[in-house]
C-alpha cells in the first residue's frame, strides 16, 4: 500500500470541521484520523455485492467507485457530527448514491424485461420502530426520500407503483420521467440477458455469474443514540415487470432496532427474503445475547450460503460496532467509526 495519503474533508461545507486521512490508492483502504477522535456517531454504506474481481477492474473505474463511496460516507458522518437525526443522514447519503449512475439505484437502475425501471426503497429507525418503503416506483426521483415520507407521514409502511407516485407526488416530492434513470451500461446488461434468457430458454432476471447484485444502504449511529437503516435498489436485471425484491421489504433488505443492530442488505432478494435476513440478524443479537460481528457472519456466511444464496450486509450496532460480512467475492462498502476510523473497500481481499 502507498503511504501517499489523501486528504477526505467530512461533508461537502466549506471549513467542514473534521479532516480524515486515508489512503486511497488502494482499493480496500482502512486509516484512522491524524489524531484520534472519539465520538459518539458511526455510519457504514454499501453500494452492491457480487463478482466483483480485481482482473475484470480498470484503474479508472476502481477509482470512481471509491470515489462515490468517499463521498457518501463522508457526507453522512458530517451530517451525524453535526448533530443531524439519523434518518436524516441515511437519506441524504443514499441520495447521493442514489445520484451515481455506477449503482443500482435511482441513475444507474437496471432494466426490467420490458425496458423500464422499476425501484425499490425503505428506512426503519431502531427507537420508535416506524419503518416506510416504497416498490415498483418509476417517476420519483429520490425512492429513499419517498421511502421516509411514507414512515413519517403516513399511516402505512408500504406504498407500490402509482399509489406510492401519487402520494410522493402529492407532498412535493421531484417527479421524472422514467428515462432519466437510463444508461447505456444497463442497456447493454439487459441486451446480454435477453440473450442468454434466449439461449438457454431460462426465467425473468436470470443471474449470470459476473452480475453484481446492486443495491446501495447506509446504517448509522447518530448522537441521540438512535440506529437507522434504508436500502434503495433497481431491482434485478430483466426482472419480470412488478417483481419486488427483499429491499423495501422490513426485516428481509432492511431492519433497525435500538436493542440489537440496524441493517441493510445486497444480495440475491429472493433468499433474503425468505431467510428475513436482516430481522434475523437482530434477533439473534438480542435473544443469543451474542456479537453484531458473530450474528451478521452466521447469517451471511453459513444460514444463506447453505440455502444457495449471495450478497452480504453492512449492519452497525447501538455500541456503534460495524459488521460489513458478504459470502459473494466482492462488495462495495465504507464506514466510518466512532473512533474517526474510515474503510473503503470493494474486494474479499
């Protein structure tokens, strides 16, 4: 590893208050701040899990993935410094992943069969229990900003397809045409899996080996002592037209609970839903009285991988410990710990 070190500024602010050092010429990089700062904030981030290898990654690429993952993380542990509520900096950090054409999310979502985007989204806060998700969206803009709108303004947990528009819509929240989602890159992925859907006469969304499973989540500590999570998505590539995965499904892609650990999940949505994932990895924190690291890596690394299932999770807890298991050979991730610690890492190793 080089020691040229990069300066990261926490926040997008001009005169941010925290400088982190990190080494960012490596693509799996972990430092510490130039003089240790104990706080009482924390945030970890994923943008996707699945085969993702080192020979098949351009510099330049490798390089622009980190740099999203510099800014989200970063962003969101300002906001936490600076005293923002923890649903707040979860929203905003996924927001900017969100605005990143490289993830599966928002910019950037993949195809259904049909050509169109349909995406996914959902927050739940570990205090209070209250949770909102939105599914099968196409005209909003933001699907975690609708997400939070659903939990903080609504009676419901769940809103889908035009209900859910129409009520983002109808609290000002930005509407676009779907279009704006597209990108070649996604285009492309959708024309190879229609061709091996062909050839080999297989379902909807059918996953090839060197797909990833994109998704983006953040989970934070924030200085009321509070842990939320939110988990945002396009869904699986060539999926059937109203397929929904585990993101906006609470206790599957998302969990929070004050007594154990927030969670966001990536990974095949199917087995995470029907091994609820994320909830399971809470409650064997809570009721085994065991580690946030021993419960995440059972889950991820044995419950999932005998059921045949792959992606992984970043899960943080009221301790403002962080896990960040994946079973697949690669996972877009960072954190930022309560000791000013920050990892960007995209490889098993």
């Amino acid at each position: 590893m080089t020691s040229k070190l990069k300066q990261i500024k926490i926040g997008v602010a001009v005169g941010a208050l925290t400088l982190i050092n990190c080494p960012l010429a490596s693509a799996d990089a972990t430092s510490t701040t130039n003089k240790p700062l104990k706080t009482n904030v924390a945030i970890a981030i994923h943008g996707g899990a699945g085969t993702i290898l080192k020979s098949s990654m351009t510099l330049e690429k490798e390089a622009a993935y980190k740099r999203v993952l510099e800014n989200a993380v970063t962003h969101g542990y300002y906001l936490l410094q600076n005293g923002e509520k923890g649903e707040v900096a979860v929203v905003e950090t996924i927001k900017i992943l969100e605005s990143s054409p490289l993830f599966n999310a928002g910019i950037g979502a993949v195809y259904t069969y049909d050509g169109e985007h349909e995406l996914d989204a959902s927050i739940m806060h570990g205090g209070t229990k209250n949770a909102g998700a939105v599914a099968g969206v196409k005209t909003i803009r933001s699907p975690i900003e609708a997400a939070r709108l659903v939990m903080d303004s609504s009676p419901h947990v769940l809103l889908s397809g035009k209900g859910a528009e129409e009520y983002a819509a109808q609290n000002g929240l930005e509407q676009v045409d779907n279009k704006v989602f597209d990108t070649e890159f996604r285009k492309d992925a959708l024309d190879k899996a229609k061709a091996r859907m062909a050839q080999v006469h297989t379902g909807y969304g059918t996953q090839q080996g060197n797909e990833r499973f994109g998704t983006v989540g953040a989970v934070v500590l924030d200085s009321n002592g509070n842990i939320v999570a939110g988990t945002s998505t396009g869904g699986m590539t060539a999926k059937r037209y109203g397929r929904i995965g585990d993101s906006p499904i609470i206790g599957a892609g998302t969990y929070a609970d004050n007594e154990s650990c927030a969670v966001s999940a990536t990974g095949h949505g199917e087995y995470f839903i029907r091994y609820h994932v994320a909830s399971d990895i809470c409650a064997r924190m809570k009721y085994q009285e065991i580690s946030l690291k021993k419960a995440a890596d059972t889950v991820v690394n044995d419950i999932l991988v005998k059921a045949g299932g792959e992606g992984g999770v970043v899960a943080i807890d009221g301790e403002g410990n962080i896990a960040m298991p994946f079973n697949s050979k690669g996972m877009y991730r960072a954190s930022i710990d309560m000791n000013g610690k920050i990892t960007i890492a995209i490889y098993r190793d």
